[in-house]
C-alpha cells in the first residue's frame, strides 16, 4: 500500500469527545511487499527506535515520533546487511551494523541521519566483533563480542571512545540461552572458566578488579530458560550432575549459590531434572515452570526456600503437564497461558484462586498490557486478542476504524507503549495491506493518519492507477477522481472512525452527496484490488 499527500480543503473544526480505539498505519515502510515486519521497540531521548525492512535493504535502523513524516531511516542503506540487536544507553542507541568497510562494529545513533555512525571499530579491518548481548547496569553497557584473541569477550562501555574495552579476555557465554545478561544490582552475571578450566558462574561491574569468579564446579543455566530477581536474590536454571536442571539461587558470593529444591530425584540412574523455565516475580515470590516426580510441568512457586518451593496448581493431572508460558502480572493477578491445554489463565498464588480465563488460544503469546487490556498473538495466523481478564472480554481485536481483526507478526510480538499509545508491527485491512508500524490509539481523534499541520491547504492531484478528492462546497459532494475506471470501493468515516457512507463504482467520476453531514474532518478510503488511499479532507 502506498499512501499520497492528504487534500485539506478547511480544518475549522471541532473534535469529538468519543473515545474510540482505533489501528493506525504510522508509515507504509516497505511499499512494494507484504511489509517491513518492525520489531524490537526501544525507546531512548522520547524517540521511538525500531527495525525494519524497506525496498531497498535488509533490516535498517529507524526512528518515529509517532507521524508518518518523522518515521525515519538512520542506518546506511547497505543491502544484504542485517541490524541484530539496539540498546538504549545515555540517550542513545547502540547497535551492530556492518557497512562494507568494518565489518560488523560498534555503531551509535542520537535518532538523526548525522548522528547514526560507527562508534568503534573494536576489531580492526573487515573481520568484525559482532557486538551482541546489549545489557547495561551500573551505569555501563555491556556486550560481548570477538577480539584479536579469539570469539565471545566481555566488552564494557562508559559511553566514550576510551572507556569501551575488552574487561575479561576468554570465552564466555550468557546463560540459559537468553539474548542479554542477566542483571542483579550493578552486575551482570555470565558463565565463564577459571584459570584451571573450571567452569561456573561470573560476575561483572564494568571493571576489571571487579570481573571476578561467583561459583564453578556447575553450569549456570539450561538453554531458553529466563531468571527473575527477588529481595536481591537472582533466581535462574542451573545444571550440576548430582541433581540435574533444577532452580538455583545466588546472592552474588559462593556462599549464597545454591540449589534451592531439587524437583526431580535421580531415579535408576537416569539424571532428572524439574526443567524450571518462565521465571516471574509475583507476590514477593518467584513464579515458574516446572515438573517434579508427581507432575507433569505445571506452575510453581518459591519464596526461596526448599520448603516454600511448591506447587501452584496441578491443571492437567497427572504426568503430562499444562506447560504453563509467557506470564505478566495484569490487574493484580498473575496471567499465563498453557501450551498443552491452549488456555489463558489467572492466579492470585491459591489453588482456589488460580482459575482458566478462556479456551481455545492455540499457540498464544502474550504481548504486553496497555489501558486495562491485555494482548496478546494467537494461533498460526497471528491474530491479536485482547483480554480484560474475563472469558467473555477475552476476544479477537477489531478497532473501531477496520471491520477486520489486526495480525501481528515479528520477534517476540513485541507490543509497547510510547507517547500514550501501543504499537508493534501491525496488519489490518484497509490500514494496512502488509506488516507495518502500527500503533493502537483510544485518542479522540485520527488526525495523526494523514501528518497535516492545521491550516495547511493542498491542491488535488492526479496520480495513475490511483485515487484523489475533493470536497465540492458549492455542490454539497464529496468528488473522487478514478483515473483507471477500475473498480473502486469507497467508505466516509468520521474523525471517530465511525462509518457514514460506502458504496461501489467504476465511474471515472464518483460523486458522493454529503448533505445532512455536520461540517467537520473526515477520512475517505478507496479500495481496489491493487491498492488503497486513505484521503482526509474537510466538509464544511
């Protein structure tokens, strides 16, 4: 979908008061294919940071305010070239980005053109570093990438040319396989060898001193396994060959590393373990999946303890488990859907208080929570639903301004709140044919779809193949110019979205009679089989 300037011919108006939800297409990124697929959302200096894929190159780094004309390009268009990780860090954001000359590097973006270049070229010549695992704590960013001495060093970054360095030159790796390290306090912890070969548990402030062994003799972590931070505490997976996976706990000294219950007893020979995974902080406890001798993998809870570690609720008796996932803490409650049973449920940490929200969301995901609703991604063809906790307010999402349900597709399903408003990669016809930056608004106006100053006046214009208006104030008629004659189906909607008039025609000229419409702004979409404008102009 391609959209063209918007005709304004007044914009004396007054809003409507009416809250409606609405999906808007920020910015048709990539106009010549099913779309951009934005993703990973980061917000830095009250700018919106995300990739995505344009016509051009592979994934580049972009930047909004939330109109269409300030959505922006910053990385160099390099094709073949894809951006894997952004960070915010002092206002900035740091990515990896190679531009032919490098290799993938160390690159900053201040969200302008000019300010988006290479930061450092930690592995002089062509080879690269490949800076990933962005974390920042204590003040500081960390990465990890290649050296002269071989792959995966602990880099550190004070955000100046001379503070970004390597600060443990020997392999090491972050931890049950998530994408960054995991935080507690101001360290980051990772897993690493001593000097005998050893390996175990790391930690790191940012400096050398303070880059130090925490526990080996073990393997902190399995792989897709997340960890949770609890009264200083970092809960995680770990892995010894006494007990198997089972949940661990560490208070940054050897002292304070251990087991906290093994779930799973070895039996015959055969090393068990309880697998724990999901991990969450509800209620001053730490939330997870896990299976023990007795059940299948359901959802269970801890106070840190070997005693207070049980649990919750066992939903599909027996061995096979509900396979609990992607929980949030939502209305005071904790969600989380099961993979096994294709259920969204709820608890307040009693089995009587842990109860199933609605059936029936095969594959679903939870994406974030915005204005008293929950969201989430549901089934192969990527729904989005949104849930207010109760089985009936458990539906597929349909705004306001489109008949049709919006699709959401991209890594993670990432869904977040900027400037008021939710956005992630979003499709819905007609906003959007593919997968574009989109963003839910409940704003009382859609003026923000057509990126016009007030006051502004544009002349029409005549594109082939494409549709323009004008409003006719003589005459009382809205005039749409189809230069092709091909079929084109119109709708008139109010500022609210609310739909006033739709009709059908191949005519050339389309005339539609506006008498009884108050004056004020509207929004006419055009449709045909190759395309769609959506065209804001005033009646008056």
């Amino acid at each position: 979908m391609k959209k063209h300037a918007f005709i304004l011919i007044s914009f004396a108006c007054l809003l409507s008061s009416i809250q409606a939800q609405n999906i808007i297409n920020v910015k048709d990124i990539n106009v010549n294919s099913s779309g951009s697929y934005p993703f990973d959302f980061t917000i830095a200096n009250n700018k919106l940071f995300f990739l995505a894929q344009d016509d051009i190159s592979g994934y580049s780094l972009w930047v909004t305010t939330g109109s269409g004309s300030n959505t922006k390009k910053l990385s160099p268009a390099n094709p073949g070239v894809t951006i894997a990780d952004i960070i915010a860090y002092n206002n900035k954001i740091y990515f990896s980005y190679d531009d032919g000359l490098h290799g993938y590097e160390l690159w900053v973006s201040d969200g302008t053109r000019g300010g988006t270049m290479l930061f450092k070229d930690l592995y002089p010549g062509i080879t690269g570093s490949y800076p990933q695992a962005f974390t920042v704590a204590n003040n500081k960013l960390f990465f990890m990438g290649s050296g002269v001495n071989g792959e995966r060093r602990l880099y550190v970054s004070d955000g100046t040319i001379a503070g970004t360095k390597i600060i443990r030159d020997y392999f090491i790796n972050i931890f049950n396989g998530m994408t960054d390290f995991a935080v507690l306090n101001n360290d980051i912890y990772f897993s690493s060898s001593d000097d005998a070969g050893n390996a175990g548990l790391w930690k790191s402030n940012g400096t050398t001193a303070g880059t130090k062994v925490v526990k080996t003799n073990f393997s902190p972590g399995v792989t897709g396994c997340n960890y949770a931070v609890l009264n200083n505490q970092l809960y995680f997976s770990g892995f010894d060959y006494t007990n198997g996976s089972e949940l661990w706990v560490t208070g940054g000294t050897a002292g304070s590393t251990h087991l906290v219950k093994n779930l799973r007893a070895d039996g015959g020979g055969i090393l068990n373990g309880g697998n724990p995974n999901n991990l969450i902080v509800y209620n001053n406890r730490v939330y997870f999946g896990a299976q023990d001798d007795a059940h299948g993998y359901e959802l269970f809870s801890t106070n840190g303890t070997a005693a207070g570690t049980q649990l919750v609720k066992d939903i599909v008796p027996g061995t096979a488990g509900s396979l609990p996932y992607g929980s949030i803490v939502f209305k005071n409650l904790l969600y989380f859907v099961c993979i096994n049973t294709q259920q969204l449920w709820k608890t307040d940490g009693t089995i009587a208080g842990t109860k199933l929200v609605k059936g029936g969301l095969h594959d679903a995901r939870i994406g974030n929570q915005w204005k008293n609703k929950l969201y989430l991604v549901v089934d192969n063809d990527y729904r989005v639903w949104e849930s207010n906790g109760t089985s009936a307010g458990t539906k597929v999402l349909q705004p306001d301004n489109t008949g049709n349900p919006v699709y959401s597709l991209n890594n993670g399903f990432q869904f977040l709140e900027y400037k008021t408003e939710l956005y992630f990669s979003g499709s819905s016809y007609p906003v959007t044919l593919g997968y574009e930056l989109c963003k839910l608004t409940t704003a009382s106006s859609l003026l923000s779809l057509g990126d016009i100053t007030p006051g502004a006046l544009q002349t029409a214009h005549r594109i082939t193949a494409n549709f323009t208006a004008l409003y006719n104030a003589a005459n009382k008629e809205i005039i749409i110019n189809n230069d092709s004659q091909i079929n084109c189906n119109w709708k008139l909607f109010s500022i609210n979205g609310g739909l006033l008039k739709q009709g059908r025609s191949t005519a050339a000229i389309i005339n539609i009679a506006t008498t009884g419409i108050a004056a004020g702004t509207y929004f006419l979409v055009c449709a045909s089989s190759f395309r769609t404008e959506k065209i804001q102009l005033a009646i008056y």
